[in-house]
C-alpha cells in the first residue's frame, strides 16, 4: 500500500465528498416481532427514532438525513430474553458510510430462587494497547503507571466508487442466528474486515484520567470478530453465553506525525521503501506492545441492590483484582447469585504467528491476563468517553418500557458507566501484532419456563430503546473525531413513556 497523503486528511476528506448509496438493505421492526421466540434482522435505526419521536412530540433536528444500520437478533425462549445489537454501519446526509466496532446485548430473567427481574447489560469498550513501563503494577495487563493507547476503530466501504486503497474499504459480515431443534442453543455474531484504527494515548488514573487529543498511530487490522453461542439448561437452571474474541493480525502501521509506514515486507516513508527489512512485526516485538480488551458490565433488581465479588469474597467493584484463574459473581444484596463471568476456564487463548506460518494455519497457546479496573480510569476520560458517559443516561428507557416501577433506580445504574459493576480488562501478553483468537464465558441464572417457545408477554419494547443509547454514543464517538467539540448542551432523556396494556 502506497501512502501519498496524509491519511487522517485522506479519510475525513472522502468522509466528507464521497457519496454512496446506502450500504444496507433495512428491515423494518414492529412490536409483533417481540413476541416470537426469535428474529434476526438490520434494522436502520434512525428510521425508527424518527418514527417515535413524531409519536411522541419530540424533535429529529440533525438526524433527518442519517441512518444506523443495526445488526439485532432477539431470543425469547425458556424465560430468558436476550436482545443483542451490533453496529454494521453509519451514514450521514453526504452518504459517506462509517463502520465502527460496537457491540452490546442486554437480558431480561428471573432468578431461579425468589423469581426477581433482573436486567443484566454487557457492552465492549474499545482495544487498549499497552507498552508496561518499569513501574508496572500489574505484571501483563494495562495499568495508570504503563504507557497506554486507546483505539477508535472505525471502516469505510468506498469500492463501489472505484477507490482501491485497502484502509478505505472495510466490510462487516453477519454471522446468521442459529439454533437448535430443541430451542436452547443458539450462535450468531458478527465480523469486522479491514478496520482502520486510530490510536490516542490515554492515561487512566482516576486522579487525572485523559486521552491525548491527537492520535500516535493509525493501524489496518485484518478483522474483528465477535461470535456469541447461548446454551439454556433448563435442568440446571442456566443460560451460559460464551462470546468468542478475534483480533485478526495488524497488517499496516503508521507512525503519526512522522508517517514511517511499516507492513510485512518492510518500512516505508511516503510510499517509498526503506534499505532494511524491519516489519511491522518486529516494530510491535521489539518495543514490547501488547494488546487488551475493555469490557463493561451492569444489572439491576426491582427491589434489591447488587454486587460483584470473585470466590473467595474480593469485591471488584471499582477495585483492581485479579481475575484471570477464577470468576466474578454478581448478587442481589441478600447473598442470592443471579449470574457469574468465568475467566478461569477460559483463561488461554490462540495466537497465529502471521511471521512462520503466512497461512495462520497453526497456533500456540498463552495465557491471558485479566483483572478489573478503577471505574474512574475509564468512566471519567472526559476526552475518550465524553459521549458514552453523557448518552449512556438513555439506557434507563429500557427499564421504564419493561419495568417502569424501576426507572428511577436505573436511572442511577444502567445509564452510568460510573456505576457499572465492574469493569474488566482481558490481556494478551504476548503479541506482536498477530491474530488472537480467546472465549471468556458468561453464566446466568434464571427460572426456566417448560416451553421453549415464544413467550405471549407483552412486547419487549425495552430491547429497541436500548439501541437508542448504543446508536447515538456511536454516531458521536464519530462526530467526535471529526470536530473535535463537545455538545452545546446537555441530552437529557425523557419521561418513561405510558405502556397501553395489551388488547385482549
């Protein structure tokens, strides 16, 4: 790949001038879709903003051009209902499509001993690379005391403009929704190719956490994968949801101000190679980055508040521990479990050395590292997250459709990423750049129903709004980079709206 441009100008120029048609086909969502057992559908979520806000007395100023295409499968089976959203792709009033890495799924059970609503939310963060400095406090995981830079992954799909350059043509794949014959295993997910990644130095001490305004790096990644198997055991009274990672190999890096280009052949500067054979492989080997995944995770009861402690009684909310060979269980304040994260039994992952084996057709085995994090670090990045933190306060909507009896304590809770259970960070050590391919695995546990069939509840409007808050923090993540300006004002968000009771 021959760099002539500067790419930060190159990619907000042709994000600015290029016009496409619209990347997706969209599918409409009703509230009939709610009451199957499942669905699996992209739906533009703008188009459905737009449709509740002219129901509800509420302006669309500057979004009347936009759309979100959203990626949503919805379980409803056993007494489990899992509604689950992945971004494919943004577009603006010029037509220019952004894709941005973001993933989240909420659920809805009750638990198996006192039958207690739960919510529980998970949502991934961002990569965070990681360079441990001679002050480490945490051997192979990110800490405030190690050099650090956060990601704002990001793609566009220019190839129906005739534009070839391989970091301007980024494509998602939707992994289909599967199930078994019996209704209590299902798979689906979704794959990013060809991202290009910004990376900002952040510093996450809770004292001073900020972000560097420019970034240092810009990296193409072959892909990012999530791909998620749900299996309900109705004996056991369980729901276990693995979510299987891909971070695909890093096949470009560029230096940012200085442009030195490295890939698998060698280095470059302004399209031209260097006399020496140094990849990017060895750039990433040699100054000892490492790679990670931030991950949040928040629940509510109606009537009890929760906490989250690992085996031996270590609480991990806002606190630093290590988790890698053991589990962090969430309870009601009574001491009733309603679900458990499980690194200790997944605790190894796969790397694919691109360097020996091109066809990344043989693996080794490490372990990864992880443990949680100071809430602050993250939560209160005003620069990095200053939009996640500010539209998040949309999440209560999903409560205030299915328990409105709750909006207020959700209020508190799910709408803030200050008042997350907790934060955790899965490291892998040992990097250089290659495919890592890792499964952490999240339990639940819950009433199982006889059937596993649709429930004949009311609709489960909740999920959709939920993606109200994913799909605006995206769309500002973007507009973030772009201009580099905060709101004018603060969003809050409204009223729970009046639920009519079902026809009968």
């Amino acid at each position: 790949m021959k760099l002539k441009k500067l790419i930060p100008i190159a990619l907000v120029t042709i994000a600015l001038l290029t016009t496409l048609p619209p990347a997706v086909k969209a599918d409409p969502l009703t509230k009939e879709d709610f009451l199957l057992e499942s669905f699996s559908k992209t739906v533009d979520f703008f188009d459905y903003v737009r449709a509740y806000a002219g129901n509800n007395n509420m302006s669309t100023q500057g979004i009347q051009n936009h759309h979100a295409y959203l990626y949503m499968n919805y379980i409803n089976t056993s007494g489990l209902k899992l509604f689950y959203a992945g971004l494919d792709n943004i577009t603006f009033g010029n037509g220019a499509a952004w894709r941005i890495p973001m993933q989240a799924f909420i659920m809805h059970y009750k638990t198996n001993n006192n039958s207690r609503d739960v919510i529980l939310a998970s949502t991934f963060l961002m990569l965070l690379a990681f360079n441990e400095t001679g002050n480490t406090i945490y051997p192979n995981s990110p800490d405030r005391n190690d050099t650090l830079w956060a990601s704002f992954s990001m793609g566009f799909d220019l190839s129906a403009n005739g534009v070839t350059l391989p970091f301007l043509n980024s494509k998602t794949e939707q992994i289909p929704l599967t199930n078994s014959s019996n209704g209590l295993q299902w798979t689906w997910g979704m794959k990013y190719t060809n991202l290009t990644a910004f990376w900002f130095q952040t510093w996450i001490n809770p004292a001073d956490a900020h972000s560097q305004s420019t970034p240092t790096a810009i990296t193409i990644y072959d892909e990012l994968t999530f791909t998620y198997n749900l299996t309900i055991n109705p004996t056991a009274k369980t729901a276990t949801l693995t979510e299987n990672h891909i971070i695909g190999r890093m096949r470009d890096l560029i230096l940012w101000p200085s442009l030195l280009h490295y890939n698998s052949t060698g280095t470059y500067w302004l399209g031209a190679k260097l006399p020496i054979d140094y990849t990017i492989y060895d750039f990433i080997d040699d100054n000892q980055i490492k790679m990670s995944i931030v991950n949040f995770q928040t629940s509510i009861l109606a009537d009890h508040e929760t906490y989250s402690q690992t085996p031996t009684g270590q609480n991990v909310t806002d606190n630093e521990i290590a988790i890698s060979n053991t589990s962090v269980g969430t309870y009601a304040d009574d001491g009733e479990k309603i679900c458990e994260a499980n690194f200790g039994t997944k605790k190894n992952y796969q790397l694919y050395n691109y360097t020996a084996y091109p066809a990344e057709n043989v693996s080794d085995t490490y372990e990864a590292t992880t443990r949680t994090a100071k809430t602050a670090g993250y939560a209160g990045n005003a620069w990095l997250f200053t939009y996640h933190i500010g539209l998040m306060k949309f999440l209560p909507l999903v409560v205030a459709h299915m328990y409105p009896g709750i909006y207020a304590r959700a209020m508190t809770t799910v709408c803030n990423m200050s008042r997350a259970n907790y934060f955790y960070i899965i490291s892998y050590p040992t990097y250089s750049g290659y495919r890592v391919e890792h499964d952490p695995t999240l339990t639940v546990y819950l009433t199982t129903t006889a059937t596993s069939g649709g429930e004949t509840t009311p609709p489960n409007w909740g999920g959709i709004l939920a993606i109200a808050a994913i799909a605006t923090v995206i769309v500002l993540a973007v507009v973030l980079v772009l201009t580099r300006r905060k709101p004018k004002q603060s969003l809050q968000p409204p009223a729970p709206p009046t639920i009519e009771p079902p026809a009968s």
